[in-house]
C-alpha cells in the first residue's frame, strides 16, 4: 500500500506489555461487543475481524463502561513499523468517513484504537487475543492484537498490506453501524427471536461492515491512490479466507447454513467488492438485500 502520504492517527492506544493479567470481568462481563462469533466455528473464525463473545457464549450482562480495570495506555514507538502501519490505516479511515459524514451533514466520532498483547480489559468485557479483532461498542475502542497478522498470514493464508487494512476497515465499519444506529437496531431485533433468525440478521449486519470496509477503500484510493496493484485481491482473499462456509468446513468437516453469523466466502468477497466498487454506503444496506 501507498501509505507515505498518509498521516498516522493520533487515536491509537499502546496497551502491549501493561502487564494486564485477566483479572476482569471475563466473558460474563461484555455488553454489545460486535465482530466475528460463533460457537461452531469460534476457536478458528475468531482471529478474524473480531469476536462477538457474548454471542458465542451466550453471556449478557449488564456491565457499564465504568466497570473496566485501568490500564496503562501510551503512544506505540515510532520505530514499530506494524504499529505505525495500521496507526496510518487508522487515519484513513478517520479522514475518509469524516468526509461523508460531512457530506451527510453529520460528523464523525473518531473511535480508538488499542493494541494489546494476550488480554485486556474493554468496557465489554475482557479482551483476549484468541477472540481476534474486535469492536465494542460501549467504550467506541477497536481492539488488536498485531500477533493476528502473522496468523492471518500462515493460518488463514491470506498475507498482504491490504488485506491487514482490511482487518481494521471492517471493524471500523462497525463504528460507524454503531454511531448510526444500526448496531442498537439489530440487536433489539435479535430480542426474543429464534437461534436462526439471530444468526441471519449478525450475518446482514458482518456484510454490511464488509461493505462499509470497501468503500472506504474505495474513497481512500480516489483520495489518495493507496492501493497497489494486484492488493484488491488481497483484501478479496482474506474475505473469501473467513466465510462462515469455509470455516465451518475446516473445524467440522461440514457446513450448517443456519448456524452462519458472518456469511459465505462468496457473499463477503461480494459485498467487500460492492463497497469498494461504488464508494457509496447507500449500495451497503443488506437489511433491505432481497439477496444476500
């Protein structure tokens, strides 16, 4: 990627190291944490594009914000390329959606994002590495562990710089759900409703959040010319890599459409590649997708 032009965030909080011991509140603790989940699949399909454990584990509560230990937060070195990397990736973002938010007549509420190392405590709850990335929506924090890439490299066989932007546009594509309201819409859908009927409207809303990470991309080359040739498929193969399909195949040798969360290999690729095809979030409403 073309990132020399590119700004690094200032919202990016260094939590490596903090010596952060899992004394939180665990599982038991989260409230709306939005990514990948699901119990078929969590043990794999969660080192990539964050985790959703309440979902996975079926553990609500009511925890508020204030509930979450302290830890230590610095800025991250300026020699850690990977840090300086997604800190760039982050201002992207930052710059892309606050531009159509402002052609919208809204602004834009920048979210954080925090690198950790093993676990941390979020105000959704304890943060572990082996969920993957992940957004909660309580505290408006995106959470990494950079080890994933290195898993999303040799495990999910999906390397590249763009593909690893990918990552993190997705769970800013969350944010954005949130700050529009989507997120709380959905999940006063799910309220009282059938196992499967929960599962298609998380897999709308994983859709969406891939289409939301496509227009950026769409909007941040136009802006910028980021993206190198031969990258769009990198980004497509990461998606194609974490399809509920393709997942489940591989941790249980069979697939059970009805329990998907996140949607088919070919169904994220295709709506990663509406976004990034349009730059228009009004081509992302899967609630409306007659078709998915």
């Amino acid at each position: 990627m073309r990132l020399n032009n590119q700004r690094e965030s200032g919202n990016v909080e260094d939590r490596r190291g903090s010596g952060f011991g899992g004394g939180g509140e665990g599982f038991g603790g989260r409230r709306g944490g939005i990514g990948i989940g699901s119990i078929a699949v969590a043990l794999v399909a969660s080192y990539f594009f964050g985790v959703d454990p309440m979902v996975v584990l079926g553990l609500l509560s009511d925890m508020e914000p204030s509930g979450q230990a302290r830890v230590a937060a610095r800025k991250p070195p300026a020699e850690d390329e990977m840090a300086r990397f997604v800190s760039k990736v982050l201002g992207s973002t930052e710059e892309t959606w606050r531009q159509i938010f402002s052609e919208n007549r809204a602004s834009y509420r920048e979210p954080k994002l925090v690198l950790f190392s093993g676990v941390t405590p979020t105000a959704c709850g304890t943060g572990q590495s082996a969920m993957g990335p992940f957004y909660c929506p309580a505290d408006q924090k995106v959470y990494i562990d950079l080890v994933f890439y290195r898993d999303l490299k040799e495990r999910f066989h999906a390397p590249g710089e763009f593909a690893e932007a990918y990552v993190i546009a997705h769970e800013v594509g969350h944010h954005v759900q949130n700050l529009l309201g989507i997120s709380d819409k959905v999940r006063q859908a799910q309220q009282g409703v059938s196992r499967a009927k929960v599962n298609a409207l998380s897999v709308r809303l994983e859709l969406q959040a891939d289409c939301f990470a496509g227009v950026w991309g769409f909007r941040a080359n136009e802006a910028k010319q980021i993206i190198e040739p031969g990258e769009i498929n990198q980004a497509l193969t990461a998606a194609s890599a974490i399809g509920d399909d393709r997942l489940q195949q591989q941790t249980q040798g069979r697939i059970v459409p009805e329990s998907f969360t996140h949607g088919t290999s070919e169904q994220r690729m295709r709506w990663f590649r509406r976004g990034l095809d349009s730059g228009d979030m009004r081509q992302c409403d899967t609630f409306k997708a007659a078709s998915l």
